[in-house]
C-alpha cells in the first residue's frame, strides 16, 4: 500500500466522524461493550493505544463489532505495525514517524496517520506521499492557532490533531479547513468504562458528534 494510498482510506476513516476516541484499555472484558457503545453513539472509527497487556486483545474483540473500524495507536516499532494488523486493526497511528514504521505499514497493507508537529516533518511526510497526518502532541505543540497558520503555506495536508483534546477546544480545531477529525478521550472516561456504564459513554459519543 503506497503512502497516497494510506492517506486516502486514512481520509475515509477520518471523516467517518467528527472524534476519533482514543482509548487506554486496562481490561479486555470491556471492550466490546465498550465498542458497542461508542458505535452506537455514532463514533465508529476507534482508536486502542498499545500502551497496555490487554490491547492487543481488545482490538480483536472490537473488530468484530458491527459498525466499527478498529485502529491501533501508539505504534513505535515494525513488530507493532505486524501484531496490529494480526489482531484486526484496520488503520494505525503513531506519535511521529520513523522510516522502518512506514516501510512496515506499507508491507502490511495498513494505512496509517504518521504524527508530525513541526513544519518540517510535516513536508517530509508529505514528500512521501502522506497527506494525512496526526498532529501531536497537538495542545503542546501549538494547539489550533498553530494548525491554521500550518494550512497557509501546506495546505496540501489535511490533520487528525490528538492531544490535549477536550471537550472544552475540539470545537476550535474542527473549525479550521485542514483537519478532519481530532482524536480525545472524553468520550471514554476511566470511571465510566471501570463501571460498564455503556449508556453514559453512548451518550458522550452522540454528544461529541453534534460538533458537526
């Protein structure tokens, strides 16, 4: 899969809504449920970070929920990109990007949201071909003010930006012409997964997809 053709299907997945949750899952137990309810809420593209034992698994559970498209985030290295796509995920993201991540992402077939939050690794990507990309750590990095004056003079990209992302600012973001969704995880509170509480979740979800 060449990098235009991860950028097109990443764009599709992009606009399938306007969050993309980004998810720490302690307990495998919880992720269909879980996924269930952030579907249902009209929020179908996911995000499980590897960041924990139990992701891998989650994702194999989540990709057999009706409805979703199941990613994997925090990818660092080519055996993550190849236990990714194993388990299911059908998109990747990752925190920067290295030339042995991309070069596994195109062997496996899976499109992926390179991070970038500088001007520079922003054309080095899209000298590659990569027209989407993930800005992060997007708050820290610069926040929406620094997004539109990016859209400007490389108005070639279009961004996911994730971090620092609330319900407070997503708003600021998804107003600017450039980006496509952002990545938060509001809409999955700790507690509220802890508790199986699906219907609070469902509700967040609907809520997040009333920005547009």
């Amino acid at each position: 899969m060449t990098p235009a053709e991860q950028s097109a299907r990443a764009a599709e997945i992009c606009r399938l809504a306007p969050v993309i949750p980004v998810l720490v899952i302690e307990d495998a137990s919880r992720a269909r449920g879980l996924a269930g309810a952030l579907v249902a809420g009209g929020l179908p593209a996911l995000e499980v970070t590897l960041r924990t034992p139990a992701a891998l698994e989650a994702i194999r559970i989540m990709a057999e929920v009706p409805g979703g498209a199941v990613g994997a985030g925090t990818l660092l290295t080519s055996a993550d990109v190849k236990a990714a796509k194993a388990a299911g995920a059908v998109f990747g993201v990752s925190p920067g990007a290295t030339e042995r991540i991309l070069d596994a992402c195109a062997e496996h077939d899976l499109p992926l949201l390179p991070g970038a939050a500088t001007a520079s690794e922003i054309m080095e990507l899209l000298e590659k071909g990569y027209r989407v990309q993930k800005f992060f750590p997007a708050e820290q990095a610069g926040g929406a003010a620094y997004l539109k004056s990016i859209g400007s003079p490389i108005p070639q990209v279009s961004f996911c930006p994730t971090g620092g992302i609330s319900l407070k600012n997503a708003r600021d973001y998804l107003a600017l012409p450039n980006v496509l969704c952002v990545g938060g995880s509001w809409v999955a509170p700790k507690d509220a997964v802890a508790a199986g509480d699906w219907a609070a979740i469902t509700a967040l979800a609907a809520g997040a997809c009333a920005f547009r």
